[in-house]
C-alpha cells in the first residue's frame, strides 16, 4: 500500500511539475530588450567623443573625415557618436548658407543630405563653432 502511494505521489508530482517547470522556464528566458541593444549606425562623417571640446580643430577631427568628396546626386551621412549634442549646419558659424541644417542631433543620431548640385559645401556645428567641414561636390 505504502509502495502504490509513493507511486502515484510521485506520478501526480510529473503531472504537474514538468507543466509548472516549462511555465516557469519561459517566463525566466533571458531575452535581451531591443532598448538595451546599441544601434549601430553606418555614416560618411563621424562627430567623434569628445569633439565638444575645443582642441579637436588643431587634428582637423571634429568631423572625420572633415573633407568629403562625392559625386553630384550622391548623399552624406553625419553620425554623432558623441555624448553631446551637435549639428550640421551649412555656411560658416557667424554666416549661415541654410542649404542644410540637421537641427540638434542628440547622441547616436544622424542626419542625411542629398547634393544636388556640384559646388563646395561648408558646414559647422552651431553649438560648437570650432567643429567645421567641407563637402565637395564633382561631377557624375
């Protein structure tokens, strides 16, 4: 009798375990969240760490490459790897061109242009008047 008991305890114990065993284990699968995942994203020019800072100027790496030169039609990324914001902004500092302005770019953001037309662009961060580059554009 002892032996029968122990046997169907233990076949109730399956029963029900391995259901709550497979419920429990799915509710506790590591799944890694889209938010904790880094985006990486692929630019032309890059706004390094630290470029906030002046010194960046005197390497000429605010924007890598500072100087881009491209085909008429084609585009330009900016990506700001930075922990502070910047922009792009076409002209010079205290001379605006407004043929492109990203706004505030925060940190892992971008900005895209498409060039029309063949010609010199220059451009600057409008929080950082040290930060400057140029976009030259060739013929297709």
């Amino acid at each position: 009798m002892e032996k029968k008991r122990i046997i169907i305890i233990s076949i109730i114990a399956l029963i029900i375990g391995i259901p709550l065993g497979i419920v429990f284990l799915s509710q506790n699968t590591v799944v890694q969240d889209v938010d904790d995942q880094k985006t990486i994203l692929k630019g032309d020019v890059i706004m390094s760490t630290k470029v906030s800072r002046p010194g960046c100027e005197k390497t000429d790496s605010c924007y890598t490459p500072s100087k881009i030169v491209i085909k008429q039609g084609d585009s330009v990324t900016w990506v700001n790897e930075d922990v502070a914001f910047h922009s792009v902004t076409s002209g010079y500092y205290d001379e605006p061109s407004e043929i492109f302005d990203s706004d505030y770019l925060d940190p892992e953001e971008s900005f895209t242009f498409i060039f029309e037309n063949v010609g010199t662009y220059d451009y600057f961060c409008t929080l950082h008047p040290w930060m400057k580059g140029q976009v030259i554009v060739e013929l297709s």
